[in-house]
C-alpha cells in the first residue's frame, strides 16, 4: 500500500531501519546541514531532528530519498525496473481481439482510474487555519550554506495553473525567505512555473493592449517573455496582475517525488503520482486561492506572485557543487498558512555530490527510459552520472543502423523537455554497458578521432551553467564514439576487442585452485 502522508512514510521508514531521530540540540542554520551533509555522503539514514534550535517542538525530517533502498521504499517497489515495466505495459496496449483480450485488459483499465487525483473536503493540512497572524519564521527553515542568501525552502511542491488552460503543474523550486510573509520564486526560465507566469502576462497585456491607456499598450512582448537569467523589468514595462501559487511542504513521499518529473507540461504530476502509488492523491481546496493542494500536506503556504515584481534571489549553494549566483526571480507573497497542529517541516540540501537529490535524479533517469525510447527508438540505455549533476553529462547506448546515427541520437536527447539542458552526450554502441564509467572511458575515448567525433551546437542551457556565455544559453557538445563504418567514411580495419578463448577460460577455471595464488 502507498503511504498515505509524511507519518506513514516515518513510521516505514523506522520499520525498514532507515531512519535515525537525533535528539540533541541542532541549529537549523548551517549545523543541520553539516551533519546531513556527512550521512548523505555514506548514503546514510533519513534523519528526523527533534530538538530544533530555536525551535522548540519543531521536526525536521531530511534525506528521506537518499539511497536507491529507500527510493524503491517510497515508490512501493523492489526495483525502478518495474515501474518501467509498468508504464511499457501502459504503452504497449493493441486494440483487443476478440472477448479474452477485453476481458484481459479490465484491470489495466481499473488501474487508469486510480491516477486522477480526488478533491476531497477537508484534510489534515487544515487542522490550524491562519489568516492572518501567521509567520514563516516559525518554521525550521534551514540556511544550508556559508554563502547563502538566507534560509531556503528546499522540497516544495509548487503547484500553479496555466492561465490560458486552467490546466495543473507541480514543480519543485526553491524558495528563499525574506520575510515573515514572503519569498523568491526561483522557477527557472525553462520551467513550467515561469511559463505559466508568462502566460498571466501575455492575458494582462492581451487586455492592456485592449485598453485605452497608451502606456498600457505600449508594454512590450521581450518584457513578457523575461522571468529571469539577468532581465529587468524596466519600471512600469510589465503588466500588472498576479498569478496564484500554493505550496506544499511534506506531502506523501511519492507526491514530493513527482514535482522534480521533468512532465510534459500539460500533464499534472498528481495524476503521475496517482500511477505510481497506485492510488490516487487527495486534494483539498485551498482557503485564499483557486488551487488544490494534497489534503495530508504537513504545511500549506498559500498566496501569489505579481506579474510586475522581480527581486534579486540567491546565492545559494546548489546542486553543482558551486554557489548559483543571485539573479532576478518573482517573489511570492503569501496570504494564508495552513498546517497540521504539530507539522513536521521536510527538506533537504544540496552541494557536493552525491546528496539525497542524486537518488531522485536516479529513479527520474530510470523511470523516464522507457519514455524516451518512443521518441530514440534505437536507445538501449541512459546514464546520467551523479557527478555529471544531471544537465552536465549523459552517456547512451544505442543499436546503430544507419550511418550518422549518433548524431541523430544527440539531436533528439537535445530537443526532448529537460534532456535539452545537456551539455555533453557521449554516444556509444549497445554492447557497452553505460552503467559500467570504466567500460565507457576505455570504449569511447579509443573510438573516437575528437576532431571528426566530437560535435558543437547552441542552444538552452541550464539556468544554474555557470560557465555558458551567456545565462540560459552556451554550447553542448556530442562525442560520437561508436565504431565507425565505411558508410560514414572510416575505411581503415576496426580492431576486434581483446577477449580470451571460452576453453582456456575453462582450463584455467579448472586448474586455478591447484595454482596457489588465491
Ligand atoms: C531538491 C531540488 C531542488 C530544485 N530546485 C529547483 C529550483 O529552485 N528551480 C528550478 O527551476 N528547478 C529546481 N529543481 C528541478 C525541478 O524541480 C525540475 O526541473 C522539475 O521537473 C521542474 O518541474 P516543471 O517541469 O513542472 O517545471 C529542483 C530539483 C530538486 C530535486
């Protein structure tokens, strides 16, 4: 059974050993992260701080999805294998012939019904409804590093709606605290947040440019289209209007996964969740804003952003293992706060890898091959290396047919959703194993001739490159290292690889004992 809340999710996790409560005093500036810095580093235990300084009663559970065991936990499998398995199933469906396949396929069609989450009416998130005396500082929110802004929100489920659609998304941005009653926005420019931000500015400007004020139609479109990567809104450049956000801090273990799914933007990542728990998320509505937020939610900050208020938000220690540098991002005002009476406050930190988000970034890599593969069929394998932090390296395998094929491969990884941000794609043939860095090494980097191999292109970059030309946008680079064929110009032999024979294998399997060396 899926866990239902953060408690449930405690309790198992106690269970299966996988959690360890630290009863000694803690601060949550900058201590906290020190010591989950050291477990994260051992792919230790999730840790449940209960003697928060400055906090008293307070709860702070961290590194909850740090190891592959508890990913596998949370998601309710033995292996990510089987939740690929899952969704080939899903993809695979034919048209039934005959009555024995319709009949086959009734529970397939059973399980599409436990994916839409369910509004409900109430929910443990509205045990304390706070309208108006309420204060983000009464949270543990944690400064992680030396050079941090301020305190961060680092694990919550952002949740907006599309302005023209009325159509859902969940996101996982971070938040930074500035005051008792506000924080950054930062929803990168290429995430669905920042799209849905720019879709309530092109409706405010659609009704500005209707409006007989000159100064209102005047508001120009390169505007609209800027949320951050240096942008600044000139004064009175934007139009006016909000957009209504609400977040959730410590939802079920599935729903927080679910918000760092790179979906397809009109897809809502509770109706992913509801896939993978098997059971669908409970919604309840929110009490100051037109949105549903998971009913079991620990804390609910509900309120907006304006469409014409950018702030500078970071530094912040992040997932590169450097600081992102502070940047111009909306910042969001919050109107209400609701919570369980004694809510237990869930985040995480990043840095140096490997950290908790490695594991998360894992299970996304695994969960989503199947998915690429319908758009790269010749794909047989993805790696993204956890020291690659996701955007920097990805290395696949693929069953070469047709010469320049590589190539191809790198062209559509560079046009699908996130896959798009990667810097470096390493392409090799299917009898390497990606998963194996040291068969990658001595494969890829024998076969190549980097002048011929290596390819160069422009486009999106990560918003946290540090080092791209410009912020959002720099250059990728593909390495071709499959063997190469005469069709593609190679005319000189290709070596075979070195292997012994199978039958001195064996004789030496048989005499190895009696050779003493062991
Ligand atoms: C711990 C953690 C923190 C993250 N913080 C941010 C962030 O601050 N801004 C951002 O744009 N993406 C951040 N991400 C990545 C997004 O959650 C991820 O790209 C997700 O797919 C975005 O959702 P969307 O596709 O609905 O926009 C973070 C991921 C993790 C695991």
């Amino acid at each position: 059974m899926p866990f239902d809340d953060i408690r449930e999710w405690i309790t198992a996790l106690e269970r299966a050993g996988e959690l360890k409560r630290v009863r000694a005093e803690v601060d949550p500036v900058l201590e906290i992260t020190e010591i989950a810095d050291r477990v994260m580093k051992k792919t230790g235990p999730a840790l449940l701080f209960e003697n928060v300084k400055g906090h008293p009663g307070a709860r702070v559970l961290i590194n909850q999805f740090g190891s592959v065991r508890r990913m596998n936990l949370a998601l309710g499998v033995n292996s990510l294998d089987e939740i690929a398995e899952r969704l080939r199933m899903f993809m695979d469906v034919k048209s039934p012939q005959g009555f024995l396949e319709k009949i086959k396929m009734l529970p397939m069609l059973a399980d599409l019904g436990k994916f839409f989450p369910k509004t409900v009416s109430s929910g443990p998130c509205k045990e304390v409804i706070q309208r108006d005396s309420f204060s983000l500082l009464d949270f543990p929110i944690l400064q992680c590093w030396p050079q941090d802004a301020g305190r961060f929100i680092t694990l919550p489920c952002v949740i907006s709606k599309d302005p023209r659609t009325g159509k859902r998304n969940v996101g996982m941005y971070r938040m930074q605290v500035y005051d008792a009653r506000s924080t950054g926005m930062h929803w990168q420019r290429h995430k669905i947040g920042a799209e849905h931000y720019r879709n309530a500015m092109r409706a405010a400007a659609a009704a500005d440019s209707a409006s007989p004020e000159p100064e209102a139609r005047s508001r120009s479109v390169e505007v609209m289209a800027r949320t951050s990567g240096g942008a600044r809104i000139p004064e009175g450049a934007a139009p006016k209007g909000k957009l209504e956000v609400a977040v959730a801090i410590g939802t079920d273990p599935v729903s927080t996964f679910c918000a760092i799914v790179p979906a397809p933007p009109d897809i809502d990542e509770f109706m992913i969740a509801g896939f993978l728990r098997q059971k669908p998320v409970e919604l309840v509505k929110c009490e100051t804003v037109d949105l549903e937020v998971p009913a079991q939610s620990e804390i609910v900050l509900e309120g907006y952003v304006n469409l014409d208020e950018l702030r500078p938000e970071g530094p912040f220690g992040d997932h590169t293992g450097f600081y992102s540098l502070d940047d111009l991002y909306p910042v969001f005002h919050i109107t209400c706060i609701t919570h369980r009476k004694d809510p237990i406050y869930s985040t995480t930190i990043v840095g140096k890898p490997p950290m908790e988000d490695a594991w998360m970034g894992k299970a996304v890599e695994r969960i989503f091959l199947p998915l690429m593969k319908l758009t790269i069929p010749e794909l047989v394998d993805v790696n993204l290396p956890i020291e690659g932090v996701f955007h920097n390296l990805m290395i696949v395998s693929i069953r070469k047919s047709y010469p320049g094929q590589a190539r191809k491969v790198m062209n559509a990884i560079w046009s699908l959703g996130q896959a798009m941000f990667t810097k470096c794609i390493v392409v090799v043939d299917e009898d390497c194993d990606v998963q194996d860095i040291r068969e990658v090494v001595l494969r890829a980097f024998n076969h190549i001739d980097p002048e011929r191999d290596i390819q160069f292109t422009l486009g999106p970059v990560d918003s946290l490159d540090h080092a791209s030309r410009l912020p959002d946008f720099g250059s990728k680079m593909g390495v071709d290292a499959t063997r190469k064929w005469p069709s593609e110009g190679f005319i000189r032999p290709w070596p075979d690889e070195i292997t012994m024979s199978t039958e001195v294998k064996e004789r030496v399997d048989r005499m190895w004992k009696s050779l003493g060396i062991d």
